[in-house]
C-alpha cells in the first residue's frame, strides 16, 4: 500500500522475510532483483531482502511517482 500523508509521501511499505512491515523512501531503490528472493539494493548499496513480489515492488514504486506526479498516469 502506498502512503501519500506527509513526510511519507515517498515511503513504500514492504515485507520483511520474517511478516515485519516496514515502510522504505521509495527514491533510495537502485535495483530490485529476484533470486529467488526479492532482493533490493538502495543507492548507498545496502542490500535489503523482502518477502514483498518483485513485481509489487515495482507496482508500489510506480503508484509512489505517480502520486507525486513524476510519473506519468497513462
């Protein structure tokens, strides 16, 4: 689920491989890979693994630029 409220409006929430939730700035994501695993590296490099489809990680990063509109909506 994207959350447009401020300051979150950049944040989208993932799955932890453990159910934990957590929300991520939508703007650090550099690469999202499957191995089979979710794996998501961030522009600093960090690697973070989650349980969230890779396609829905793309899905939630689309609907978060497209709130703010740098996106375009088709």
């Amino acid at each position: 689920m994207f959350h447009s409220k401020h300051p979150r409006h950049i944040m989208i929430e993932l799955q932890r491989l453990n159910g934990d939730t957590f929300m991520l700035n939508a703007f650090l994501i550099e690469q999202i890979q499957s191995f089979p695993d979710t794996t998501i590296t961030l522009t600093n490099g960090k690697k973070i693994v989650v349980q969230t489809s890779e396609a829905e990680v793309v899905q939630k990063v689309k609907e978060c630029y497209q709130q703010i509109g740098i996106f375009g909506t088709e």
